[in-house]
C-alpha cells in the first residue's frame, strides 16, 4: 500500500492523497487503507519510507566495500541528486515532505531527523576521505547543494538535467577532496 500512498502523492501532491485514491490504485478496501493509514500524515510517512526504502536499495548496488572513502562520497552525493530518470519520484517526494515540513511540525521533525541521519553520514565519509576539511559544515553545505541540485531536477530539467546535476555534484566533490 505504501507504494500506491507513493504514486499518487508524486501524481497529484500530497493534497490529491486520499483514502479512496489509495484504496483503488492498491486494489484494496477502503477499510484496509484506514486501518495501515488513520491519517493522511501516516500516508505521507509511509511514501518517504517506501522512497527511503528505494533510495537505499539503489545505494546498496551502487557502494562496495572496496570503495574508498572519497568513492564512497562521490557515489552517495551522486545519488543524493537522483539522476536516473526512474528515481523522479523520490525527489518528488523529498520536495513534498520538505513542503509539508515548512507547516507541520511534526512532518518537520520527522524531515530533520532524515537530514541530520544523512548529513552525518556525508561528515563521516568527508573526515575519512579528507582529514583536514571540517566534515561537520562540509556535509551539510553538500547536502545543500543535493537538495537543491534534486529539487531543480524534479522541477524543471530541462534547465537543471541529470547529467548538468551529476556533473556539479562530482565536480564539487572533488574540490571539496583537493
């Protein structure tokens, strides 16, 4: 059900999600979706899971152990822009749920918690790839630039494409690194 919640929160926004919409799309009851779902915020965290969910499956193929750091950074901030075209809708949801953030507290905690997660891991692999760069400030400037870089591509690409998003994301990874 989480991934019918996820089509039609990136389809018609987080105010075309309703009970009935998920209900047909995942060929359930309404009753069922009500039981998973008692609200429409449940709904919107079960997409993010089922986008984070995907988001880490797609990391998982892409790190290997034998990575070095700086790979292993370059690789993750790639990711963070989402630059395969299968993967819109994860930034999609990203930009709903970072709206939804700016007016719901409780969707606001849930979205720092997720980015500070995600911003210590960039540190962690900043301070193993380049000891003498302050990780702390570093990761959160490219997380920054993801979120933005993830934003312009889900909005309008044919201003910010995949390949322009990748291409700075790795060119500011590397600067960061020398």
């Amino acid at each position: 059900m989480a991934d019918a919640v996820l089509r039609v929160l990136v389809a018609e926004g987080f105010e075309g999600v309703s009970v009935r919409k998920v209900a047909a799309l995942a060929e359930v009851s309404i009753g069922a979706v009500q039981h998973h779902f008692p609200t429409k915020d449940a709904m919107l965290a079960a997409a993010m899971d089922r986008a984070s969910a995907r988001f880490l499956a797609r990391l998982g193929e892409c790190l290997t152990a034998e990575m070095s750091a700086a790979q292993r950074l370059e690789t993750l901030s790639v990711a963070l822009v989402c630059p395969e075209p299968g993967d819109r809708d994860i930034s999609v949801a990203w930009l709903l749920r970072l709206a939804r953030a700016a007016v719901d507290g409780q969707t606001a905690i849930r979205h720092r918690q997720d980015w500070i997660r995600m911003s210590q891991w960039l540190a962690d692999l900043i301070a193993a790839a380049a000891p003498g760069v302050d990780a702390g400030p570093a990761a959160v400037e490219l997380l920054a630039l993801g979120d933005g870089l993830a934003c312009s591509v889900a909005v309008e690409p044919e201003r910010v494409s995949p390949a322009l998003a990748e291409r700075i994301v790795r060119e500011h990874v590397r600067r960061l690194l020398n």
